[in-house]
C-alpha cells in the first residue's frame, strides 16, 4: 500500500465515520455528504486536504567517522557505550558511522575550552538532541573517580515545554548511559514523579533516579524538566538539595 492508497482510505473511513455518525437515513444524501467528505477539495466541503509533497536533500555528513572523533570531540568511553547497544538498536551509534557535519560542527564548538552558546536550526530527523546531549555524556564521561561510583550533583539541566516531550527522553538517555553501570545518571523530573519507590525497582535502573526521595538524596549530573517544576525546584525547600 503506498502513502497515497493509505490517504486515500483514510479520508474514505473518515467521511464514512462521519455519515454513519449524521444520523441521515436518506441514501441518496448519504451518498452525496459521503462523496462530499472525502473529495480533495477542503473548499467544497472535503475533510483533508490534499497531501503537500515536498522534496528534501539529505544531510550533510561529516568526513570524520565516530571513532575517529574519540578523544578529539567525544569520550572514548562514550564512543564505547554508544557503539556497544544492539545493531538493531534505534539509538545505536556504531563507531564507522559518519555524523552529520551540523552535529560534529556543535560538538566541535562545545568541546572548546572557552565556553560557547550554540543555536542549531535543521531539520526533523536530523539529531539535533544529539547535538547537545553527547557533549553532556562526553564530559560526564571524563569526570574521574571510581568507574561505578554515581556522579553526584546536577551538572546538566534538559528543559522541555511538555511533559511528552521529557517523556520521550528516557529510552535514549537510559540507553546511552546504562552501559556506564549508574556512573552517569538522569532524572525526568515533573508532576508524575512518585515520593517514593521500592528499592528493587531502584536496582533495576540504576542509570535512571525515578523517585522524589532517591532525587534530593542523590541529585544524578543530568536533570530532564519542565520550567514549572524548575521554578518549584528554586521556590520549595524541600527541593531544595536537587540544585545545591
């Protein structure tokens, strides 16, 4: 079935949703509202319009594979961990694996030591998350202590505008910090997150912080939330210790 077939029984199940809801018991105006509905004119009365479609470029890519960036721009240990998920992984980043050149250009810049602000535009699919989110990994990475021993304190705050949106963050962020056995550490921090949790579910995900209480003991490096919850955390006292 191409995109096409499939716009076009959708339009179709939708006019026919909407007749079989009307009430009509006139064929003939059945029909007619029927043909109405689904037609490729929203002027003359059709619920969708026709599709747009646009033609794309693909992106550019860097000359530079993943692993010849490990140590340059990126961690070798982080390089290690996002090549070590399945093949078939959706947040794989195998080592041969060329980034695209709007991706190497942001690490390059926020790997300086001078401390830069960097604006990406692109477009969808284009791992802009990947743009910020590596470098983050990639410093956390290189911060020294025991190779399992959490690193404590927020050092990265992730704000997003939707409680989807931070939602959408825990299978990336949980895949590319987990191979780091609970050294690097995210909280998706809003209104759903429980007080408190057993601690074997606390065992289960040690990359993860999935409670209230686990949260202000043991703030992790990267927070993930909203501007509501921020402004709690700089108002409440009990929150008090999660920015500290």
């Amino acid at each position: 079935m191409t995109p096409f077939d499939v716009l076009h029984e959708v339009k179709r199940r939708t006019a026919e949703a909407v007749v079989s809801q009307s009430g009509l018991a006139h064929d003939g105006l059945r029909r007619h509202l029927r043909e109405m509905l689904a037609g490729e004119s929203t002027a003359e009365g059709a619920l969708m319009q026709e599709a747009v479609i646009e033609g794309a470029h693909p992106f550019v890519t860097a000359k530079k594979t993943m692993q010849d960036l490990s140590g340059s721009l990126l961690h070798p240990d982080l390089i290690s961990a996002l090549d070590s998920l399945p093949v078939d992984h959706d947040y794989r980043f195998p080592r041969t694996r060329r980034p695209f050149l709007h991706q190497a250009e942001a690490w390059r810049l926020l790997a300086d030591k001078v401390p830069q602000s960097v604006l990406v535009t692109s477009g969808t699919g284009s791992g802009k998350t990947e743009c910020f989110l590596l470098p983050i990994l990639s410093d956390l990475a290189a911060q020294g202590g025991s190779p399992r021993e959490p690193l404590q304190g927020v050092q990265a705050i992730m704000l997003y505008p939707l409680n989807a949106l931070i939602e959408s963050q825990r299978e990336r962020l949980s895949a590319w910090t987990k191979p780091f056995s609970g050294k690097l550490r995210f909280c998706l921090y809003n209104g759903d997150l429980p007080k408190d949790a057993k601690e074997s579910d606390r065992r289960r995900t040690p990359e993860q912080v999935i409670d209230r209480t686990q949260l202000r003991a043991s703030p992790p490096p990267v927070l993930v939330t909203n501007v509501t919850m921020l402004e709690y955390m700089l108002a409440r006292a009990e929150d008090q210790p999660i920015l500290d």
